[in-house]
C-alpha cells in the first residue's frame, strides 16, 4: 500500500477503511521514496503500541533501514525522524521523564484567563488587517501566526519580538535556502532569551525551565533548554494552527455542521472536539520501533522496523467510531493528542484548548457568515505525516460592532503596551523560582 502525500489528499473514509478490511490494524505501506513501514489504524492496537516502551521505543536510532544507511539523506520525511538532542519526542523512562516532567509542571501553572485575554487581544490585531477588506486567506492571515504568537509569549518574548521573529519561522518552514539563515536568526533570540533568563528569571517558561525543580536528574543544560522551548513551540503552535484551520474549514465547507451551529445546535468547543475526530491536526506520528521481532495485528513485524502511529486511521476505526448521533462533538476518547508517555502533556492539551476556541470564537464573532470564496479556495499539501490545510480562502461580513469594540478597549486600563508583555503564568511563579534559587 503507498502512504504517498497525494493518497491523502482525498477523503480519510475513502484511504484507510479498504486497507483495514484488507489487512486490519496493521497495514504495510511504502512511504515517499519507497521506504517501507508499517501504519497502525486499529484504536486498540495503536493504544497498545504506545503504552509499551519497552517493545517499541520511540527512539528513531533503533531503526534498521537508518542505521544501514538506506534512508536517502535528503528524505523529504528525515527532519520528523531524526534523533535531536534535548527534545522528549526520542527519549523513555527517567530521561523523558526529566524533560517532561519541568515542562509540563511549568505549563500547568498557565493562567487560563491571562492566555484567553493574550490570545483575543493578538486575534483582534489580526483580524482588524483583513476585515476591512471583507475576505481572508485563513491559514496564513491567522491560524498560522496566532499560535506562534502565543507560543512566544509564553517562553518569555514580549509581543513585538514575537511579531518580529513570525517571518523568519514561516521561512524555516518552508525549507530552501533562506531556512538556514532564518535558523541562526531564530537561534540567536531564543539563546539570548535562555541567557538572560539565566541571569534573572521572569513569569515564564524558559524561565521556569532553567531554574524549576527537575524530578531525578540534573538541572537542565543552556542548550536542552533552548532545545526543549524550541520544541514546544513548534509542536504547540503547528498543532493548534492545524486545529482552528481544520474546524474553520469544517464549519465553513460542511453545510450540515454550518446549520447545525447556525441554528445553536451545536457549540465551537463541540465542533473543534469533532474535528479532533474526523480530521486531527496530526494524521499521523513518525514513529515507533520494535525492540524484538513479534506479532502485530495479522504480520511479524521485525526488530528496527518502523511504525507509523496513525491517528486518523485508528480514530476512523469502527471499534470506536460513533457519528450517526453527534456522539464524536462530546466523546474526548478520539487518539489527535497520541497515547501513552509521549502523549500530548495534559496542560499543553488545555492550553490548546484556550487558544484554539478563543481563536475560532474570535474568527466567527468578526467575521459573519464565512463562505469559500471560489472553486479553488480549499487546498491541502503537506506531507504524508501532517495533511495540512495549505489554504482556505473566505469572504465574510464584517461585524462592525466588534470592531468598534475591539479599537475602544485597545485604551482599556492595561493599555496597548502593557498587553504585548501581559504575563500568561502568575506572580506565585516567580517567588517559587527566586526561592528555589536561594535554597
Ligand atoms: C491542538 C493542538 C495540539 C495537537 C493536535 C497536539 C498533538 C500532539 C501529539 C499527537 C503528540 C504525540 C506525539 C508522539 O506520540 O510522539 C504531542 C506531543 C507533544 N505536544 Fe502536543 N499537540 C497540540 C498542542 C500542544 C501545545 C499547545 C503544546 C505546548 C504548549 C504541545 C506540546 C507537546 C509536547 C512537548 C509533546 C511531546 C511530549 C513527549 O514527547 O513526551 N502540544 N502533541
């Protein structure tokens, strides 16, 4: 079976449903560049892959085809594989368990209504430079930047630097030959953040990650810090961007569910719920490798081969899947945020949350009624891994009442310059890191 990008470009139902009765939970598929693997759809079997670290670890070193040297370097899909120092995606036991636990006890401490406040305030910046002209390209007018720029604010950068670095990140993306220039640049203001963070912490995630308690192991290094801050921005940010252009499409495209939230039947949080279903961010995670040969689902699946983690097969599984009702809008058992210890760190989950409905709410309370704007508005790309919404043209009426709102209250008591470095994380953040310091 080829799990090639344009095999995903189609309807998820049409690619994987054939497969599963054909083979079940466990599909071999050829990726991009003939590579072989096997793609998890079953919901159990995915569950049970993810749970078992020491069968199969997460850790891309393990696996055969790379340490024989027949993964081309210049792979289109070598960047999501590639062992990187200093990021928890690679790492099991008490060494994942070091990184994870300080990033996810610093982001539980996130103040949900200071994120909410931080991320209406950036929405409604954004929002006021297209509405006037009625129409937007929503993926890169505002699902991209907006949680980029609440991703930036929570390691520390004040809004401005944040808005600063947006294009130079876009670049990095896109790979070519500005990506390596734009790294430096990227690399620079995050190494002088950790530097000064050093120095002197402040209410925020870098901070917390140079001076927070670390469960057994040593404090973390300058370089893991950058490393890990760089981490959650990248897998924050494209997740919740991924997310609000997912369910923006859905309510825009999908007449039944644009009815049903006319008619306030349904709520944003249960349409963005249901997007986690039928179109998660994340399609599909690269990977997970045998540590033994063994039976999985109907194949032996040998040492150092490579598992895909498919989300959005298994999601789709019939074992699971209810949508006759308007189940999937409540039921949270859907697999967009992965299973097991590398599951998405619950803080990060409701951190998306606030951002991601604010976004959306925010969106739809400015832009009334959004429609396609022509045949061509909808385009998907991307990589076999992420089956990104890559454009998503709208025309809409503007509410000028918000509008109106929204330039008022930029003279509010905090003040136009004293929101671009609004605190996300509470006072108390800082006295436990200025105590611990002195310990
Ligand atoms: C809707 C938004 C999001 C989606 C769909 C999403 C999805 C995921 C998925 C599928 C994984 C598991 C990867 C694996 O099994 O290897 C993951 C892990 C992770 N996510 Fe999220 N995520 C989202 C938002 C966020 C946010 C807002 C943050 C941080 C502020 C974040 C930080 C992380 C981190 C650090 C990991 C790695 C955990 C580990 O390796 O232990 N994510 N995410």
């Amino acid at each position: 079976m080829r799990l090639s990008s344009e095999a995903v470009q189609g309807s998820l139902a049409d690619l994987y449903e054939p497969w599963r009765k054909e083979h079940g939970p466990v599909v071999p598929v050829e990726l991009d560049g003939g590579v072989p693997a096997f793609l998890v759809i079953g919901h159990r079997t995915l569950r049970e892959v993810c749970s078992q670290e020491s069968l199969y670890s997460p850790d891309s070193r393990n696996w055969a085809e790379l340490q024989a040297g027949r993964v081309p370097s210049d792979w289109p899909l070598l960047p999501q594989v590639a062992y990187q120092e200093g990021s928890t995606r690679f790492l099991s036991g008490s060494e994942h368990q070091r990184l994870r636990g300080v990033l996810t006890s610093g982001l539980a401490q996130v103040e949900t209504a200071s994120v909410r406040r931080y991320t209406e305030w950036a929405a409604d910046r954004l929002i006021s430079r297209f509405a006037p002209k009625r129409q937007a390209e929503i993926v890169a007018d505002y699902a991209a930047p907006l949680p980029l720029l609440v991703m930036l604010r929570l390691l520390g950068l004040p809004h401005e630097t944040g808005e600063q670095l947006l294009p130079a990140i876009f670049r990095l993306l896109e790979g070519g030959p500005e990506a390596h220039r734009a790294n430096e640049e990227i690399s620079d203001i995050i190494g002088r953040l950790v530097v000064a963070r050093r120095a002197k912490p402040e209410r925020d995630l870098v901070s917390w990650l140079l001076h927070g308690p670390v469960d057994g192991g040593p404090p973390l290094s300058a370089l893991e810090v950058g490393n890990l801050a760089w981490l959650t921005v990248m897998a924050g940010a494209g997740g919740t961007t991924g997310w609000i252009g997912n369910a923006l499409e859905r309510l825009v495209c999908d007449e039944k569910v644009h009815t049903l939230f006319r008619a306030g039947t349904v709520t944003v949080a249960e349409i963005m719920n249901e997007t986690h279903w039928s179109n998660p961010a994340v399609q599909n995670v690269m990977g997970r490798y045998p540590l033994q040969d063994g039976q999985l689902g109907n194949y032996h699946v040998p040492k150092g081969a490579l598992l895909v983690l498919g989300l959005a097969g298994a999601n789709a599984d019939p074992e699971v899947h209810v949508d006759s009702d308007g189940h999937t809008f409540t039921n949270e058992s859907h697999l967009a945020f992965g299973s097991g210890p590398h599951e998405c760190p619950t803080a990060a989950q409701r951190l998306a949350k606030v951002v991601g409905q604010t976004a959306v709410e925010r969106f739809l309370a400015r832009c009334r009624t959004p429609r396609l704007q022509d045949d061509g508005a909808v385009q998907h790309g991307g990589s076999v891994i992420m089956r990104q919404l890559t454009k998503l043209e709208v025309v809409f009426t503007a509410d000028n009442q918000a509008a109106v709102r929204q330039a008022t209250s930029g003279s509010d008591a905090l003040g136009e310059s004293s929101r671009s470095s609004h605190y996300l994380f509470p006072p108390r953040m800082l006295t436990q890191l200025t105590s611990h310091m002195s310990d």
